[in-house]
C-alpha cells in the first residue's frame, strides 16, 4: 500500500483547476456518464471522491497526502481513486520527479 501512495507521489499531480471541466457538477456529470454504472453504493462512493478531491485541491493538498486520507484499504482502492480523477479530469500523469 505504502509503495502505491509513494506511486502517486511520483507519478501524478491535480489537474490544474483552469483545465475541463471547470466546476464540480459538470465534473460529476462527466464521471457519470463515463464511468460504468454499478448500483447506486458505487455513484454514492465516486461522488464523494470527487467532491473531497474538488476540495482538497482548492485547499492546494498534495494529491498523494489526499489519497492516504481517503483511508483506501489496498492498492485497488487507491487505483479505483486514480482512475475516477482521471476520468473527472483532476489529475494528470507527470514525468517522475528527482
């Protein structure tokens, strides 16, 4: 797990805020007519996600400390995580840091 958060610590970084889509409930839409439906416990889950990675952002967290405070139980979760902030266009792959 440490070595999947040390992952997105070199890897990824947010989206800057200027990038599309530029507000929360277009971002929810976007995710939601691109992400498979799988029950309403899953929109339930991705909503929150996104709505504390908007705010995390704002508030200039790092992604990778956001990410641990989203408590994931292993490397699936955190790659669940990733996977809807790419598809909400709020974070970007990066080349790795030295």
């Amino acid at each position: 797990m440490q070595l999947r958060i040390h992952e997105v610590h070199l890897f990824h970084e947010w989206m800057p805020r200027a990038g599309w889509p530029r507000d929360l409930v277009t971002t929810i839409k976007h995710v939601q007519q691109n992400i498979q439906r799988r029950g309403a416990a899953q929109d339930e889950f991705w909503t929150k996600v996104l709505m504390s990675a908007w705010d995390a952002r704002e508030k200039r967290y790092e992604l990778a400390d956001w990410v641990q405070s989203q408590d994931p139980k292993n490397a699936y979760q955190v790659a669940e995580i990733m996977k809807i902030l790419e598809i909400g266009w709020m974070q970007k792959k990066i080349s790795q840091r030295t």
